[in-house]
C-alpha cells in the first residue's frame, strides 16, 4: 500500500473541540443534563483512625428537600469483588460498608437531596461521633515494607573504593494532582441497567470497578465521559465517590449527580506520594560514575500497597557498572496514593539529578559533560538496544540554544540587581509505555468520517492528535473527520495514562484508517465504471476525498462518486494495536532540560526566568498541542520544585492545606519564558506511527533543573522539597 501524504499530522492545529470549551457546551460529567437528576454530598470523616460510635442524620433528614441520608447503618452490602485491574493490592475503601475509620476525610455519608444547597447544607447537620485512635501519619524514621530491589555488580564495594563518594537524603513532599474539574460522577439506573457519566481517565477504568462492587456484568454498566477537565492521574482508578453516586441513585431511585468539593479533592483522590529517599553515589576522578546505591522510600496506605516506577532510571539512565536498589513502602493511616505526572520517574529524577549536579560540582567538570560520560551505548540493565536514545543530542542542542556556554560555573557568581542568577541542568526520561487498542472508522457517502475508541482526552488534545492521524489517512481533510472517545460502548482502548494513548491508540487509529482506505480503494480498482479499473490498489493514494493514481493523479474519482454509483451508504472498519510481545528493544523518551532562576539575595524568594527542554519522543503528531503538553510540564515542575506540599498536621493525621489558597500552584506571574524542542525524526522500533510518548516525560527532570540552577545562584544546596524562601536564607 502506498503511504499516504502526511499534511495533517505535523501542523499546529488548534483543538478541534475548543469551541465546545470555551463556549461552555463541553459536556462534563455534571453538567450532562438529565431530567430529574438530585444531587449528592459526601460528608467526610474528621478523624484519622478509629470507628464511628454514633451518627446522627434526623436534622439532616428533617431539612426540606433532602431525600435519603447514607451511612454505613443503612447502606446495602455489597459486595466488592477482587478483579485482575489495576488497583493496588490490598483491601481497597468499602463505601458505607462498616464503621471503621482509615484515614482523614474519608466518605462516612452521603445526603440526597432535590438540590445542591439542599443537599450541601444538610451534609453539615450530619452529627458523626467517633472513638479515635493515634494514628500515623509520618513515614520519617519508619522502616516500610520492602516491595523491590534490584543490584548489579558490587555496588557497596564499588562505593567504598570510589574516589569521591556522595551521600545524600532527599526529602520529597506529598503532591496533589488538582485537575481544574473536580472529580464527579452522574449516575442514572434504568432497571438493572447502570449508566455514569464520570470523570475518569478511562472509562472500562469506571467500569471493571462498578460491576467488581455490585456484581454486575459489563453489559449492564456503560460509562461516557466525553470530556475531562484535566486528570493528572487522578483519574487512573475508579474512587469511592463513584460507587456512591450509583449506590445514591439506586437507594433513592433517581438519576444523582456527585461532585466532590476542592476540599474533598485533597481527601479521596489519591496524590503523588511522599518521598525518603537516600542516594549513595560513588565516582572516580575522570567523572564516571562507578557506583549508585538507591533506598527510597514512600508513603503507601494501611489498607493498600501502592507501587511506582521508581527502580527504572536507577537502572538505565547511567552508565554505572554497580548499582543496588532497595524500595519500601511504608503504610500509613492515609489514602492510598495514585501516580502523578511523570510518577516515580519525577521523584527519582529529582534525587539521582540533584546527585549528579553535586558530583560535577565536586569533581570540577561541566555538569552537561559530566551526563555525556556517563551515557551509555545499550540499556545496561537488560542490554538491550535503545529503540532510540538521542540524549546526546538533546543536550548539544539544549546547551546551544540556551547559551550554555556563557556560563560561569562558580556558584554565586552571577547578580542581576538584588538577584542572583544561576542556571542548571537535568536529564529527563520516561518509559514508552504501549497498551492495546482498537478503533472503529466509518466513512460516508458525503465524504465525511467518523472514528471512534474509548479512550480518553484529559487534556493532552486526544481528540485532535486522532483527527489528524485519521484524516491523513483518510485523505481528507480534518474539517472532515470527527473523533469520538469516552463511551464504554467503543472499542476497547487502554486508559489515559503512562503517556501510552498516542502511540497506542494512534497505531489503532492508523491501522483502522488504513484499513478503511484500502476498501475503497480495492472497490474503485475492482469496479469496471471507474477510472481506476484495473489499476494497482498498491498505486493508489487518495488525496483531498479523492482516489487517483499515486503518479497519473489526473486518473482518479472521489469517495462520492464511488459511493453514489455503488448506491454505498457508508463503509466501515475495525481495527487495532497489539504491542510486539518481547520487544527486543530497550524504549525511553528524553529530554535535557535547562533552567535558569533569580533568587532574591535579601528574601530568598526564587523565580524561574526561563526553562528550555529538548525532548526525543519519536514522532511529534501535533506540534500545538505537544507544546501545550511540554509547557505544563514545565509549570507542574516549577510547582514540585518551589511550591506543592499537601501539608498533614501529624498529631491528628488532617490535611491542612486542602485547598488552592493554601495549596500553592504556579500562577501567571511564576511563569516566564519557556520554550520546547523536538529533535526531528521518528522511532519506528517502538510503535507502527514512531511516536514514544510525551505527557509524563514533560515533568520529569524540570524540578532538578531548577533545584539545580538554585545551588549555582545561591551555593546553597537544598534536599527537600518543596524548595523553600526559608530554606535559602
Ligand atoms: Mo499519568 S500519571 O499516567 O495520568
């Protein structure tokens, strides 16, 4: 089959459901309108640990409008159900199920009531007593349970020969997604049929748990979640609220509509976990590094044993002959955490970046340099070949245009005023992470498409990467295509996360297109009306909604007249992605990444001036929207790096700053010049379209960047994050 031309995939297209945003008619999970919907409150629990000993719901009742109040005193059991899924393992929250008390904040009852305020100010009448017990909320000091570990060579050994030894102990705060959307579920029962409207990353996610809970088959459940406003990651597990919302509907047999609070978003939504990690490295004179020993720890749940990549870049991002890696998780009376952006690589890169930063330092070499000695030719942990590794490149290219070389590398040497200037550098790297996928494309008489997956667009731009790649191969234009996503009732996709959704349901898509061209094609070749009868099918390309041979374009007719002489409605296929089972290479996104701050000499206060990454990620799709990815990540690790800490008050185990006013983000005034690059190319090993994957690896190495060009600034090296004005006075 002949490649048809690419003019789509690669330009800047803007999002093609933007409109529907900003004109306010992108239908998210609350705001679908169905007749007769109630509204739903959690009431959350004000204790840590302990049992409920009394609930007392008559005011709440009494309150005109309210129609049920739930607790775990009225509440059906139901059954919850172990499923192969991604949950953690453990025994997960059982919605209203008993009178324990796990962690702070979690549901305890939910009023159903004719309106929100209905409902929201009688979910304050709600008068919950408990029996409370110390719980523990600190994983400082706290020995964990192993969960991993890894070694190669004699690291101890290497690290006590080593010329200059590192010792380090990073500690990494508790991190909360805060999607603008809250989490919210619509949830409507006609019969045994359960229909949701969720706000999810993926709706066979929603799905899988709804029927583990109520022992309902898949048939029965459909899920639709068209639009997200943005999920982080949050959105990789189906949380209790969502159980509440269906059990809230079938309890008062009204269609419910459940939005948790900001508040809540901080309680039973999962976070990135908090980080002790202790890092051992050991070099020799000449800057290679011969000796890595990892021992990180994070904070998991008592009732679940959350697990994140953490191992993977100890492991292959370095050329180190000798490495060990102990992980542990270490329970406590918390909810259990959920990946965040770029989750496990984010953290370890901030310890293993600052390291390196810190060897160069010491060792006297350019810190750009020191990362080029170490880089290795094959993945030294597996020894496999890299589908692709331009990190090499990223970072020439980086230190070219950032100006790299007009630096001076004497920390404290560089004053703007009462600011102090400095720049530094880290790698980025993330796992091209593939799942599989199917599509569905139907192509009409008028010469329009519609395809369609059930994955999700939490705000990378799914929805207009997929029109692209489908319209080229379509040959139409994208005005001309539709994509649909977020309808359990599609084909299968994975869910949105680990940067998996545009190689894999972008192969899918391509596969699917693919196929749906090459019908018409071979019907237009077999048919003996039209003027590419007997022509080559392999000789065809179809360009602007017309078939025409690939070098005579003159001989061709466009998909209409195909279609009207064949009295034809409509044709359709259905197609996939299956990752290649034992990939014999190794595959991984990159990025070096440049920053530079000023940091007020007399205040302390840090602000980024400017940061540049330069990514390898195979093939960029949608240039617009990679950029907007890029960008966020950007911000997001100017937030890891400077200011979010989900702050727990350790002697009643309450979240204190559950809010954005106390929670602090980046906002416009933090941000300043920020910048991408793409190297250009493709990586045809890792996936059918080349593209390696993008959203996490945004993230990944812009808070040890940052950390970084703070210690050349200040001299002041900082191992705890959030990085503080405190911290650097
Ligand atoms: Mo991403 S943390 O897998 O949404």
């Amino acid at each position: 089959m002949s490649p048809q031309p690419q003019k789509a995939v690669g330009s800047p297209l803007s999002r093609v459901e933007g409109r529907l945003k900003v004109t306010g008619r992108a239908d998210y999970a609350v705001d679908h309108d169905i007749p007769g919907a109630v509204h739903a409150v959690v009431v959350d629990s004000s204790i840590a640990l302990g049992r409920i000993t009394g609930m007392d719901t008559s005011a709440a009742e009494s309150y005109p409008g309210v129609l049920k109040v739930i607790t775990h005193l009225n509440a059906p059991r139901l059954v919850y159900r172990d499923y192969p899924g991604t949950n953690p393992r453990g025994r997960r929250l059982r919605a209203f199920q008993d009178d324990q008390v796990l962690f702070f904040g979690q549901p305890v009852a939910v009023v159903v009531a004719t309106t929100i305020e209905a409902a929201q100010h009688a979910a304050s009448l709600v008068e919950v007593s408990y029996e409370s017990r110390q719980s523990t909320t600190d994983l400082t000091g706290r020995p964990g349970n192993v969960i991993g570990n890894y070694a190669r060579g004699d690291a101890e050994a290497a690290f006590a020969a080593a010329d200059v030894r590192l010792e380090r102990r990073f500690d990494l705060a508790r991190n909360h997604h805060n999607p603008l959307e809250p989490h919210a579920t619509t949830a409507r029962w006609d019969g045994e049929k359960l229909t949701l409207w969720d706000k999810t990353q993926g709706v066979n996610l929603t799905r899988n748990e709804v029927c583990a809970v109520f022992d309902i088959p898949p048939e029965n459940v459909r899920v639709i979640s068209p639009f997200v406003g943005g999920g982080f990651g949050s959105g990789l597990r189906t949380w209790p609220h969502v159980i509440i919302a269906a059990l809230a509907a079938r309890e008062v047999g009204l269609p419910v509509k459940l939005a948790l609070s900001r508040r809540q978003m901080y309680f039973t939504v999962g976070h990135r976990p908090r980080y002790d990690y202790r890092l051992r490295l050991g070099a020799d004179r000449g800057g290679r590094v011969t000796a890595m020993l990892h021992e990180p720890s994070y904070e998991t749940s008592n009732h679940e044993s959350f697990w994140e990549a953490t191992l993977a870049l100890g492991q292959m991002l370095y050329n180190v002959p000798n490495v060990s890696q102990v992980l542990r998780n270490v329970p406590l009376d918390i909810n259990t955490p959920l990946w965040m952006r770029g989750p496990g690589y984010s953290s370890t890169a901030f310890c293993i970046e600052v390291a390196m930063d810190e060897l160069a330092h010491e060792l006297g070499v350019d810190p750009v340099e020191l990362r080029l000695r170490n880089e290795p030719t094959r993945d030294p942990s597996t020894g496999q070949a890299f589908s692709t590794r331009r990190l090499t490149e990223c970072f020439r290219t980086g230190a070219r245009e950032f100006g790299w070389s007009r630096r001076n590398p004497k920390p404290r040497s560089t004053r703007d005023g009462d600011w102090l200037i400095g720049t530094g550098v880290a790698t980025g790297c993330y796992d091209t992470w593939l799942g599989q996928a199917q599509a569905h494309a139907r192509l009409d008489a008028n010469g329009t498409a519609a395809v369609q997956s059930a994955t999700s667009d939490a705000g990378p731009g799914t929805y207009t990467s997929m029109t692209q790649l489908a319209a080229d191969a379509l040959g139409l234009a994208v005005r001309e295509v539709e994509f649909r996503l977020g309808d359990t009732t599609m084909p299968v996709a994975p869910p949105q996360g680990s940067s998996q959704t545009m190689a894999s349901v972008g192969s899918a898509v391509q596969d699917t297109c693919d196929k749906l061209r090459q019908q018409a094609i071979r019907l237009a070749v077999g048919d003996q009306r039209s003027p590419l009868h007997g022509v080559n099918p392999d000789d065809v390309v179809v360009i602007g909604g017309r078939l025409q041979v690939k070098d005579k374009p003159a001989r061709g007719e466009t998909y209409r007249q195909l279609f009207a002489r064949n009295n034809l409605t409509h044709l359709e296929a259905n197609g996939s992605y299956t990752p290649q089972a034992d990939s014999p290479y190794s595959m991984y996104g990159y990025s070096a990444v440049f920053a530079e701050v000023g940091v007020d000499a007399r205040l302390g206060l840090v602000r980024v001036r400017r940061i540049l990454s330069v990514f390898d990620v195979g093939r960029v799709i949608s240039p617009k929207l990679a950029d907007s990815q890029a960008l966020g990540g950007m911000i997001g690790g100017i937030g890891m790096a400077l200011l979010e800490h989900t702050v727990t008050d350790h002697r009643d185990g309450r979240i204190v700053n559950a809010n954005l006013a106390d929670y602090l983000v980046p906002v416009n005034a933090d941000i300043r010049d920020l910048r991408a690059i793409y190297l250009d190319g493709d990586d045809r090993r890792a996936d059918p379209i080349g593209v390696k994957g993008l959203a996490e690896l945004v993230k990944v190495g812009v808070a040890p960047a940052i950390a970084n060009a703070v210690f050349h600034a200040t001299g002041r090296r900082v191992h705890e994050l959030p990085i503080t004005a405190e911290a650097l006075l």
